[in-house]
C-alpha cells in the first residue's frame, strides 16, 4: 500500500486584501509542523503541491523546520523537485461569497459581527454552490471543482504505487477527496471543509484500486499546553 499525507496550507491572511498570503503565525505553524515531523523521523518519496502562494509558503516553512531531521539531505532534495498540481488548489471561495450574497444580499455579514456569522453564512453558499444555484457567479462549478480533485486522486494511484506522497493544498480540496474517499454526500463534504485546521495532517493508505482513510485532521504539533492557542481554521 501507498500512503497520502495531505497537509493544509498554514494560517492565510484572512480579511485582508490578499488572503493568499500566509499570515506571520502561519509561517510558524508550518516550521512548526516541519520540527515534528524531523521528530517523527517522516520520510517521504514525492512531494506534490498546488500552484498557489499559501501552499508553496507552507512547504517552504515545513522545509526549514526539517533540517533536523535524520535524512534531511534526501528530503531537501524531494521538497526542491516538487511537482505542481493545480488539481490541489482551492476552489475560488470568494466568488461563491459574492455569487450567494448577489441572490441573499439580506444576508450579509456586517463588518462588527462575530467571525462565527461569517462561517455561518458560507455553509450556507457553499450549499447553494454544491446545489448548482451559483453556476453564472463562479469561475468553476462544484461539479468540476470534485472532477479535478478525484482526478488527482485517480493520477496519485496510478503514478505513486507503493510510495509515501506529501501533499500541500487546501480545507476545501481535502474536503472534497475525503469525502469522496468516504462515499460521503456533498453535505458532509461542506462539514469536513470547515472543520480542516491549519498545518492539520490527513493521513491515507491507497493502491491502484482504492484509497482508504487513516485519520483525519490532526494537529499533532499545536494539540499540546504550550502551543494549543495556536490552532486556526483559515
């Protein structure tokens, strides 16, 4: 069997203008999470990313909290050839956003409100996405959106057989691929994209058959007294 470890991208910069950038804590969750897994003595046969900038800062940070691991030299050189999928990108939330709030403009967030409302809010468009009521709104319908994802799921089987593969990307791409994985509806897909936290570590086994589920989401660097304060979900 193989092994899939998906990563998610480190703290962004929420609420600002340009959200895909990490924010100074994320940058430190992923040299974080690079310092556990040269602790763990980790290694990994391929290392696969999305285009965006979040995910390459991510690795970065992983990459300089690595060095101390045992085999550094061999994972310097796998995280330097990393191959881009594009499949592993973010769907593009913000369009769903405007595109739900352009039919419920009622229902828009004020500014002084709790970030709680603002998540309440888009479960509600991303239902509507999932739905198919924001297809002229979005540069990609939630149909295309899980066709590339499985596609990169699809390729991984065919491509990695037998090899341990580390893959940055984002809440809503990891969202997708398990719940696909897990034959799950597109309502549950919504659930596991919000709960995804920062640097969280999902774990499968696959071959070229079928891919399984290990665990879920976890935050083994930041799940401790001293850095518990530290966990985010955007």
């Amino acid at each position: 069997m193989a092994e899939l470890y998906l990563i998610r991208h480190a703290q962004a910069s929420f609420g600002a203008e340009n959200y895909d950038k990490l924010s100074e804590l994320g940058h430190q969750q992923s040299e974080w999470l690079g310092q556990h897994l040269a602790q763990e003595q980790l290694h990994f046969d391929n290392v696969v990313l999305g285009d965006m900038v979040r995910h390459r800062e991510t690795l970065e940070g992983l990459h300089k909290g690595l060095v101390k691991h045992p085999n550094f030299e061999n994972l310097d050189a796998k995280i330097k050839s990393a191959t881009v999928f594009p499949e592993l990108n973010e769907f593009d939330f913000k369009a769903v956003a405007f595109g739900f709030l352009k039919l419920h403009p009622e229902l828009e967030p004020k500014k002084s409100v709790d970030r709680s409302e603002f998540y309440r809010v888009f479960k509600l468009a991303m239902k509507s996405w999932s739905d198919g009521q924001l297809d002229e709104y979005v540069p990609e319908k939630f149909s295309e959106f899980q066709s590339r994802v499985i596609g990169f799921l699809d390729t991984l089987s065919q491509e990695h057989v037998g090899k341990k593969v580390l893959a940055v990307t984002s809440g809503g791409a990891i969202g997708m691929a398990i719940s696909h994985l897990l034959g799950a509806d597109q309502d549950s897909m919504i659930d596991l994209n919000l709960q995804i936290r920062n640097t969280s570590i999902t774990h499968c086994f696959f071959n070229a058959d079928r891919a399984r589920l290990h665990s879920f989401n976890n935050v083994p660097h930041l799940d401790n007294l001293d850095k518990r304060e530290f966990i985010t979900y955007s």
